[in-house]
C-alpha cells in the first residue's frame, strides 16, 4: 500500500481544521471526555461514538483531506485544499462517515469489513442518540461491542503512525489490549465450534454421498469466482473471496495482459458441506485468512478494447 | 529530537559545526559574531533566516514596562519582571524551528535562561506530552485549534508550551498543566549572558524552553535583535 508522502514542517500559525493532525487531536479530545464516565454509562457510549468518527476522518486524511470534501459542491474540495472559497455563506461539508469508513475499508487492508460493519452500527447508534428519543447507549453491554471499538481506533491509530495509548493513554490501552485478545479468543472459540458442527454432520454423511458433494464442490470452484483453500470441516476444495489491499500488477506476456492482484479474505464458502464463514478474525483461526493473489488474463485486443455495454439497446433477447 | 542535517559551515575566517552542538545541548553561542554585519545578514551565514506571516525579518527586543505596551505582548504581561520560560510562538501549529538572538547592547546584568526539552520530556513522559491538549488564549486568524504540547514532525518532535499563551483543552491537558508549571517552578534553568556586541545565540525552539531573567527597573537600555531560522548549515 502507498502511503502519503512526508510534509516538510516550517513554520505556520494555523493548522487545517480537515488535517489529519487536527482531527486526530480532536478525537483525542473526545476520548478523554469518553474516560470520565464509567464504561457502562451511555455517556461513554456516546462519547467514544465521537471519537471513532473524528479518528475515521484523520485516517482519510491522512491519505489526503480532499477526500473529505463533499464532492457536490466544488467548494468543499477547494477549502480541503487549503484555499478559502469566496462563495456565499460557505461552510464547509464533508462526507458522510458511513461513506469514509467504506473507503477506509478500501484503503487500509486492516480496516476489515467486520470493522467497517461495526463503525457503520457504531455511527448508527449515535445517530439515533442525537437524533432521537431513543437510548441506545443505555444498557449496552460493554463485552458487546468495546473490543471490537478498541481493535478499530487501534487498526486506525496504527495507520496514523501512533498507538492506542494516545488515545486513551497507559492504563486503559492495557485493558484494552486485553479485552481484544480476550474477544478475539472467545470468536475463535466459537467459530471452531461451528467448523466442528459441520464436520460431525459431514462424517454422518455416507461414502458416496461426500465424494459426490466433493466432485461438486470442485467443479464449483473452479469457475473463478474467488480463491481456492481446502474446508476446515469436510476436507472439500472451498472459496474464499476478499478484498483488493494493492493496485493490480500488469505485465505483458507475449500477446496477452496478465494482471496479478493481493486480496485480504473476508469470506468464506464451502459447497460440499455448506459451511461458511464471514470475517477475517475467524478466518484466520481456521486457517484460511491469509491474503492471496489474483491472477487475470487478458488478450491485448481484449485488455484494450474499451468494454460494450450496448447500453443503446433492448436487453440480450435468443431470437428464435 | 532528531537534527536533520549535519552540514559543517565555513564561514571567511570562521569554521564552526552548529548543528552538533545544537544537536548536543539544544542550543550554541558564537561569541562576537560578525559584530559589522546587520543581523539579518549575519544570520544568512550561520542558516536560512525565515520570515513569518506578520513579523519583521528582524525584531528588536528591548526592556519595556508592562504600562507602555499592548498585552499580547511578554512585555505586556511581564513588563521588565522575568519572562518565563516558553516556546517562542508555542501558540502556533507550527512553531519555527529555531530563534537567532544576538546582542546589539548588552547588559550583563540580564540573563537568557534556557531549560532543556528532553528534561521535561523525562519528568512527563513522551505518551502523555503527545496525548495533552492545549489551544490559544485567544483565537489566531479567526479560529481556535487544538494544539499538541508534544508534536511529530517528520523525524523530528516538537515541545510547545507557553503558560500564558496556551489554555489547557482537555483534562489530560489540565493535568500536564499543573504538571509543568509545578516542574518548571523546580528547574534551575542554565543562564547565559549575551553582553558584548555581537554575542548570537541559536536555539532549537523545538527542544528547548527559554525565558529572561528580571530587567533592573532602572538604566538598562539592552537591544537584542532576534531572527527564526528555518534551519541551520
């Protein structure tokens, strides 16, 4: 992964309210109102909500803060760019965060798609909080969903350059070292116990019916819809399918185009005894979670023939 | 606090190495430098002076008594009582990197005190400077920021702090506070006179904390002339 180019420091009396320095500095902020209030409290529910959005926000700006901009209006990229736009009652608008933690998802091959699920839920919960009469930080349960919080600000913090400590300081980035490890333990657990399910329902399975359900399993695969990994239940030839973490490498190869690309799985799926499994964590624990390289072939005439899409006419019809 | 260059200078008649020795100590004194020289251009040889939005290339500094001048000045506040120790524009995003000061009338009754960064750093710790909050007293340029008293910068770090300037802006920044200004009551900072003509002191303004000791209230008339430099050959 590319990572932004370094800024040269001289000296400047402001710093951009979009920059990655001052978001992060922000969340910060944030994190030590979250701190006064005892971890069950919807206070700290909410306040840690804040924080994850502002840390999400310095992530993406790190990369660059025009990504922030709301693009509608051309003022917003304009002011991300350090200018300052001359419309009419300007005020800047930046992009919607459930639409900043998809391209954080993207963009950093850590930032999972179990993570980006639950920043998006996260963000939910406080917007019905702010929005509405709603209690959604009452009674949450802090097994529940603070692990998970703490491995996100974690994965972007890390991308940041610093660690969870900054955020929360000493004492509390220790306990929630812990309580990731301890989360991370307990869904390993509890996928292992799935896999275990399916294998002892596979193995009730008589002789002919498995190698058929196999046969099947492989024939399946091998249409290319993603990478190919033995179950961890039945022993079948399976699939996994994740996301792009690297720009594709193109080389020429005679007349043809080959195109390799690294992928982070996030699923999992098996045919023959219909186990799948979603999220890189419990993946891993299955030993299926590594990244994987993709591998495309192109003719030239192919590779650069601009794709039809004959959008101009009726939909493909088998005349008689 | 990493020095980013270690260019030897060489100037006619004069060789000297100050990157190392700020590097060492976080600051360096060239005694009588160049004493016919302007001091921008006297400063041009040892580094690459910096204008600053608002500022002159050089500014002269003299006792004044807090009555006769504007209070968003030290001189304001302090009048000719000691100046405590602080970062030059800590207030700032980015502070500048280093201040030239060089004697124009010296009096050898008034001190430059200097503490060293890395001691403060020791004391409070690197993580906690990093996660302690400060913003202006007042808003610059319209607004307020939030401002780390522990900054990165590339490969270098920059301590801020200005007990008059900067507001605590979170409560790990009110504990650093009451931290620093209790740490700072305990320091003994190293004092050093600019007295001759020419006398030039250069200060990592990153690193270290720098304050005046008191102006006899009576017949001082010192004159040092400071310039910011973006760094140092």
């Amino acid at each position: 992964m590319a990572t932004p180019e370094p800024k040269k420091h001289v000296a400047s009396a402001v710093i951009h309210a979009w920059s990655a320095e001052a978001l992060f500095a922000k969340a910060q902020r944030y994190a030590d109102e979250m701190l006064k209030h005892p971890r069950d409290d919807w206070r700290f529910g909410l306040w840690s909500a804040l924080a994850l959005e502002l840390l999400g926000r310095a992530a993406l700006a790190k990369f660059n803060p025009a990504l922030l901009a709301d693009g509608r209006d051309w003022n917003n990229i304009y002011y991300s760019l350090g200018f300052s736009p001359t419309a009419n009652k300007f005020i800047p608008k930046s992009v919607d965060i459930n639409e900043v933690f998809k391209r954080l998802r993207e963009m950093i091959p850590r930032f999972t798609t179990e993570l980006e699920g639950f920043a998006v839920l996260h963000m939910a919960r406080r917007n019905e909080d702010v929005h509405s009469g709603g209690l959604p930080f009452d009674n949450l349960k802090t097994a529940g969903w603070l692990p998970t919080y703490y491995f996100a600000c974690t994965v972007l913090i890390e991308f940041l350059g610093g660690n969870l400590e900054l955020l929360v300081g000493a004492e509390e980035s220790v306990l929630a070292n812990t309580m990731i490890a301890a989360s991370q333990d307990q869904s390993a657990k509890a996928v292992m116990k799935s896999v275990n399910a399916y294998r002892t329902v596979w193995d009730a399975k008589d002789e002919e019916e498995r190698a058929k359900l196999s046969t099947q399993a492989q024939t399946w695969a091998l249409r290319g819809l993603g990478h190919r990994v033995t179950c961890p239940a039945c022993g079948s030839v399976a699939i996994v399918t994740g996301e792009a973490i690297a720009a594709p490498f193109r080389e020429l190869d005679g007349d043809l185009v080959v195109e390799t690309q690294q992928y982070l799985p996030s699923k999992f799926e098996c045919v023959a005894c219909q186990l799948k499994i979603a999220g890189l964590s419990q993946l891993s624990v299955c030993g299926v979670g590594d990244t994987y390289k993709a591998t495309f072939t192109y003719d030239l005439a192919e590779y650069y023939t601009p794709e039809v899409d004959y959008s101009d006419f009726e939909d493909d019809n088998n005349e008689p | 606090m990493n020095c980013t260059s270690k260019h030897a200078v060489s100037s006619p008649g004069e060789k000297f190495n100050l990157l190392s020795e700020i590097c060492e100590r976080g600051y360096a004194f060239v005694p009588s430098y160049r004493v016919n020289d302007v001091t921008v251009d006297a400063f041009a040889t040892l580094g690459e002076v910096t204008v600053l939005d608002g500022f002159c290339p050089t500014q002269m500094l003299v006792p004044r008594s807090a009555e006769t001048v504007h209070p968003n000045t030290y001189s304001g506040n302090f009048g000719r009582g000691e100046f405590p120790l602080h970062t030059d524009l800590a207030h700032w995003a980015v502070p500048p990197r280093y201040i030239g000061l060089r004697c124009v009338k010296g009096d050898r009754r008034v001190a430059t005190r200097l503490l060293d960064g890395l001691d403060v750093l020791r004391h409070v710790g690197r993580a906690t400077l990093r996660r302690a909050l400060a913003k202006p007293r007042r808003p610059l340029r319209g607004n307020t920021q939030l401002l780390h008293l522990l900054d990165v910068a590339g490969q270098d770090e920059i301590l801020r702090w200005d007990g008059l300037f900067l507001l605590p802006a979170s409560s790990t920044g009110e504990a650093v506070f009451l931290q620093m200004k209790s740490l700072l009551e305990k320091e003994e900072p190293h004092s050093l006179i600019l007295g001759n003509l020419g006398d030039t002191l250069l200060i990592d303004n990153w690193r270290m904390l720098h304050g005046r000791s008191p102006v006899p209230i009576v017949g001082s008339d010192r004159r040092i002339d400071r310039v910011y430099l973006a760094n140092i050959f």
